[in-house]
C-alpha cells in the first residue's frame, strides 16, 4: 500500500469523524436527548413589573422565593413583553410569534390564527400531559389559550373578575392529592400557572405588606388598594380622569405586597408540586405577561401603554445545564423568547409557522435582542368599555382607534426606543397620529421626545427603527 495513500485515507478519516461529532453536536444544541423527558413548569405573574422584583435588583424584598429559584438558574434582567394586554402576550409566550403573527389582538372574538399551534398542544401531541391552572378569565376557551391542555382548572372569582392565589395554592393541593391517589402519571408533564396578585384590583395580604414595607404601610395601602380596581384605572388611562396624587405612594406599596404574595404562592406550589414528584428541577420558568403603570405618565393599569412599567417584566429560567449558576444576564431579551426555549428542553422541533420572532435564551454568549410591541387597535372592545363607564365624554373612546408600535434597542449608551401611534377612524386610511424617540440612557423615564427639536439625526433614527419593526 502507498504510504501516502494510507496517511490521505488516515485524515479523511479523522476529518469525517470530526465532521460527524460537529454534527452531532450541532444537533443536539438544536434537540437535546428526549430521554428521559423533562417535566415543565412555566409560572406567569400576570402584570409584573420587572422593577419591582427583589431578584431583578429591587431593594425591597418582594420575591425572597424566586431569589432561591434564581441561585439555580438565570435572572434575564431585562426582558420585556411584545403587549401590554394578557391575550396577545401569552399567544406570543405560547408560539414565538408577535402579535401581527399570530393574529390575538382584542381578545373580543379574534383568535390565534387557524394553523398556529399554541404550546400545550404541541408538548400534548409529543407525549405531554398538559395541566393549567387559570386564575385569568382571559385564558379561555374565548381566546383559545386554553388549547391544548388536557386538563385545565379555571379559578375565577366572578365579582373580582380574576382567582385568588389562595384558591388556585387549594386547587393545585386537590389536584396534587388526587394524582398522587391515582398513583401518580407516567407521562412528562407541563404545568402552567397563572396567578393575579398583581393584577387590578391588586390582591391586598396584610402580612406581605408588613415583610416589604413594614407595619405603618398596611392601613394606607389597605385603603388606596380598596380604592382603586379595573374600572377606575381604565377611566384614568382612557382620559376621563386624572390619577389620585394621594393615592399613588400607598398603591404603589400595595402593589408591591401584591408581588411578594405572587411569589409566597408560587413557592407553596411549587412545594406542593414537589410531593408529588414534579418540583420543577427539570425546567422551571417564572416571568411577567405584561408590566403596570402606578402613576407614571399619568397613567394608571397597562391597557394602550407602551411605557417601560409596562413593557419590562421578570423572567427567571432554571433549567440544568444550560441555564444554571445562578447567573444575572442583562442582555435585552423577550418573553416569547421561551417558546424555542422550552421546547428545546423538551427535546421538541418548533413546529412551522411558530417562532419565527423568538430566539433561544440558553446562547452562549447571549445576544441582545431587538423587543418590537404593539397592541391595537381594539376596535371591538369599545362596546364593553362604554359600558362601564356610563356617561363619560366622547374623547374617552378614542383611543380604541389607535394602534400602537414600540420599537427597543438593546441597552447600551444612547440606546433609542421609538413609539408611534396611528388613528383608524372607520372609512378613512389610517393617518399618524403621533410619534415619540426616547434616548433610554438619559432619560430612563420616557419624558423627552427627542423628535420635538427636529434634529435629522434623531429622524432618522425614528425611520430606522420604524422600518426594523415591519
């Protein structure tokens, strides 16, 4: 045999070997190894602030559980939401997909477009047995959310219009009591939560209120969370009403008792959860659907705000070997980011037309990400907000008429986030109604358009990012 011959035939060999493991590996970064299949647990805090978030930095202690959570896994810093509205951002948590995508805006007769898969019906149709636990009337068979889990308990108050977290904590024992009755599953499972705390009318716990701002705060935020629900802010953010300036510091400590009870029941759940086997060591993901206006901007709830209170929200990921350590990541990120995320985890191909706006959040490094979020115009919501509010002027309703982008760069000096709204009047084309660009840097709180000095530079930044949203 040639020398040469046998040395050539040596490197191909090494060189096919080498190819052959790169692929492997590349594929495994893609589907990791199915067996044995993880159990899923993803909380939403429905309307959580990213700020207010003990793990995220804040310097009251809202969230002593997810700290604990968070020493195994990765805090995402700054991740924030594709909607300030529930429906439109769980459809995008649920398929990757923006809102224009999926096509859930209003949640008043539109659903995610026929096609789309959500979630749960995609881990079901891998071998998934797929239980929610609903306290969010908007996770229903109204908007469709509720697709694919086999088994979903809805845990509504009809007065407040939401679930207490203490009636969903009792469900999730009785369901915990009766599985473990039964013997137990042999399915992995996906477990999703919904918990309202944070949500208006803000759940008041006299004890949350003492551990994060002590006894003097718990009759004042008593009475400015008694004073204060849906209605009231809707009318405020519509236009009707200014927001109470008495009332905005104790609603604000009121809000952030409501945060530290979101994160006392996601830890007796999770305790629960953990007797009957599934303790969220496999993947546990805890974030925010959309954030909460408490006075900024005059505004008062989340419904039409593109502002950050509203667009920033928490998102905690443990997920062992890839997203571990107890790291604080600070680059810019989204919720739906989770979608490819999680499925990886589950050893589970996105299916088509799903995650075309998501990117996985187990990168290494990790790249900033563009955040796009919209919402509008909710057209067919007018009806049910008149309603409500019996006797307001006429401008109180404009704004169902308008359409609202944002446009985030990722942190950094300089960093721009452009807003624009548009007007659709019935009949007529559409028509700009106004436009802002922020400098986040420095001005972290929205208050100075930097279009008003008509500087070219700033205009074509607006255009640049307009034109990165489309």
């Amino acid at each position: 045999m040639d020398p040469a011959s046998s040395a050539a035939r040596r490197r191909f060999a090494v060189i096919g070997a080498a190819a052959l493991l790169s692929s492997a590996a590349i594929l495994w970064f893609a589907f990791p190894a199915r067996g044995p299949r993880p159990d899923i647990v993803l909380f939403v805090w429905d309307t959580c602030r990213g700020d207010r978030v003990e793990a995220n930095g804040y310097a009251r202690p809202t969230t002593p559980r997810l700290v604990e959570i968070a020493k195994g896994g990765v805090v995402f810093r700054r991740a924030f939401t594709p909607s300030p509205w529930t429906p439109p951002a769980h459809a995008s948590l649920f398929t990757g997909l923006l809102p224009r995508r999926h096509g859930l805006r209003e949640a008043v007769g539109d659903r995610v477009r026929p096609g789309v898969p959500l979630l749960a019906s995609t881990l079901r149709d891998e071998g998934y047995e797929t239980v929610a636990f609903v306290a969010n009337p908007q996770i229903s068979g109204v908007t469709g959310l509720d697709e694919g889990f086999e088994t979903v308990f809805r845990i509504y108050d009809t007065k407040l219009g939401k679930g207490v977290e203490g009636a969903v904590v009792a469900q999730v024992e009785s369901w915990v009591a009766r599985r473990r009755a039964q013997g137990g599953g042999r399915k992995p499972l996906f477990v999703f939560v919904n918990l309202m705390a944070t949500h208006l009318p803000y759940t008041y716990d006299p004890d949350a209120m003492v551990r994060v701002h002590g006894d003097g705060s718990v009759e004042p935020a008593k009475d400015a969370v008694s004073r204060v629900d849906e209605q009231t802010a809707n009318r405020v953010m519509f236009g009707g009403e200014k927001a109470d300036a008495a009332l905005l510091e104790p609603l604000s400590k009121g809000y952030d008792g409501a945060v530290c009870l979101a994160d006392r029941a996601t830890g007796e759940i999770l305790d629960l959860l953990k007797d009957a086997g599934i303790d969220g060591s496999d993947f546990l993901a805890v974030c925010g659907d959309h954030g909460e206006n408490l006075g900024e901007h005059g505004e008062l709830g989340h419904i039409f705000s593109l502002h950050e209170p509203v667009l920033h929200v928490p998102l905690v990921v443990r997920w062992p070997g890839r997203l571990d350590g107890g790291r604080r990541e600070d680059a810019q990120v989204r919720i739906h980011d989770l979608y490819p995320t999680l499925l990886a985890a589950a050893g589970v191909a996105v299916p088509e037309p799903c995650g075309s706006d998501a990117e996985r959040l187990d990168a290494s490094p990790l790249q900033p990400r563009l955040v796009v979020a919209e919402y509008g115009p909710p057209l067919t919501y007018e009806a049910e907000a008149r309603a409500s509010m019996p006797g307001a002027p006429e401008s109180c309703f404009e704004r169902f008429r308008d359409q609202s982008l944002a446009v985030r760069e990722p942190d950094g000096a300089g960093a721009r986030k452009y807003i624009r709204v548009t007007r659709h009047d019935p009949g007529v084309p559409p028509r700009l109604l106004r436009e802002v660009l922020y400098d986040l840097t420095a001005d972290p709180g929205e208050t100075r358009n930097l279009l008003d000095g008509r500087d070219a530079n700033e205009r074509a930044t607006a255009d640049r990012l307009h034109g990165l949203a489309k």
